[in-house]
C-alpha cells in the first residue's frame, strides 16, 4: 500500500506539480526521492546505479515504467536482492480475488530467480534474484518490452551481473495492457520501506545515470533531463542534483536540501557517450 501511494503521489507531483504533505509521515520513514524521465513511448530502457549510502529497509528503483519496476533492495535484515514486478491491471490490494484472465503471467524465469505474486501495493507478479550488490559498485539494468498478443505486453528484465561478465535474463512477465502498450512513464527513485522511526536517522543515497530509451521507431534516446520530486513526507533533508554526467538522490540522516529544489528539472552536460554495445537484442 505505501508503495503504491508513492507511485501516485509521484504521479500527481509530475502532472500537477505540487502535493500536500501528510503530517503523519513525519518522522516515521525517510521521504521517499524520484527521478521522473521525460521521454516517449519505447521498447527499452537502460539505466545504471552505483549506490553511495544504505541502510536496512532500502530500495533503490532503477528502471521504473507505469506498469512495473526493477531495482535493488537492502532487506530489513540485511539482505541484498534484485527485485522486478509488474501490476496487474486492476484494481485493489489482494492477490487472490484477482480472477485468472487478468492476472501477470510468466512467461520467463532463470533457475536462480524466485517468483510469487504480490498485493497491498496493487497485485501483479514479482521476481528475485538474490544477489549482494555493493556500495560504490555501477550495476546495470534493461527492461524490455514487447506485444504479447492483442492485449497484452510482455516485460522482460534484464540485469548485467559484474562477477559474470553477462547479462542475466531474470523473468519475463506479461500483462493485460490497452492496445499492447510498451514503455512510458520513465523513473527511478529512492524508497526507505523499514519505516521504524530509527530508519530516518540513516542517510540513503545513489547516483543514477548512463540512461537510454529506444524508441517505437529503433532510435535510441539519451536521458539526459530529469525532475526532482518526492512523495508527501514533509521531511526536508532530502536533495538531488547532477554530479559529472549523471544525477544523484539522497533522503534521510543528515541530507540537506542545498542542490535542487523540488520539482525542479536537471539537465546533464553534453557528452559523448554511446548506447552500449553488449545490451541484450
């Protein structure tokens, strides 16, 4: 459920430009972070992340669309993960009463990935692949997307695993989408989901960047403009802003707001850099 309320406050921040904040937010979790990506209808989208600052109870969402997300996560135990979901396309927050027809369908699993269904966020299906990623390491994600039929769009993630030197196909699920929609709604953000008052105390931060949307027509875009925005958590030590050639989110401990302010759109220097080679085809 808070995950979800996330995503629509992210959603209202983006097309409304403002949000009210919720005075019981305060003090119980870091405010969550986003990074909104303007950009057309695509087919993939490359992002990268190298986290700087984690604690327990932390996502780092890297490849986020309006049908799903993909990222890493440190575990309330300590755990580390990659984690990628898709929704179902209706509505409410129990897996269960969901009737077969419209639910996430798996089309795709690699023997080292785990895969249930998920609700009090919405319901759909949901993957991991434990792994234990590392602070200052760059690891790099690619979601994919292709008709499945008349109705339907299936979503495959995509995660290069360092010690491998290779990209591991995690899962690949389908759901009911309008017309075989693709990619759209382009975002990444910065989630402290222990939320036990104490989580606030510690600083999560990540540098976000490297990002490429190919189009409908087989060009690739370049990310290179963001928004900064954050769900309605009045915490203020939350901050973004470009560093290099890349953005960066931080939210929590002893972040101060003195980069960017919200709502505020970033825009990377020119550069020169190519889409990557090796992505999956």
């Amino acid at each position: 459920m808070f995950r979800r309320i996330i995503l629509s406050v992210f959603v209202l921040s983006i097309h409304a430009g403002w949000v009210h904040a919720d005075e019981r937010l305060k003090d119980i979790a870091c405010r969550s972070v986003h990074l909104g990506f303007p950009a057309s209808t695509g087919t993939a989208f490359y992002n990268e992340i190298a986290v700087e600052a984690s604690a327990q109870g932390t996502y780092f969402m890297v490849c986020g669309w309006s049908k799903g997300y993909f990222g890493i996560q440190e575990l309330g135990d300590g755990k580390k993960l990659v984690i990628f979901s898709v929704w179902d396309p209706t509505a409410g927050d129990d897996p269960a009463t969901v009737p077969d027809e419209k639910r996430v369908k798996m089309l795709h699993k690699d023997d080292a990935v785990r895969v249930k269904r998920f609700g009090n966020e919405g319901t759909g299906g949901q993957s991991f692949f434990d792994y234990s990623w590392e602070q200052g390491q760059t690891y790099r994600f690619l979601v994919k997307a292709a008709q499945d039929g008349e109705d339907r769009t299936a979503y495959s993630g995509y995660f290069f695993v360092p010690e491998d030197n290779a990209w591991k196909h995690l899962v690949t699920f389908s759901t009911l989408t309008p017309k075989g929609a693709l990619l759209r709604g382009y975002y990444s953000f910065v989630e402290d989901f222990r939320r036990n008052r104490i989580s606030t105390t510690h600083q999560r931060k990540a540098i976000f960047g490297g990002g490429w949307i190919k189009g409908i027509d087989g060009n690739w875009m370049s990310v290179d403009s963001a928004r900064f925005t954050a769900d309605a958590n009045p915490a203020t030590n939350i901050d973004a802003g470009v560093t290099g050639d890349r953005f960066f989110l931080a939210t929590g401990g002893m972040t101060q707001n003195t980069t960017t302010n919200l709502r505020e759109i970033m825009r990377l220097p020119e550069h020169s850099r190519k889409v990557p080679d090796d992505l999956p085809k």
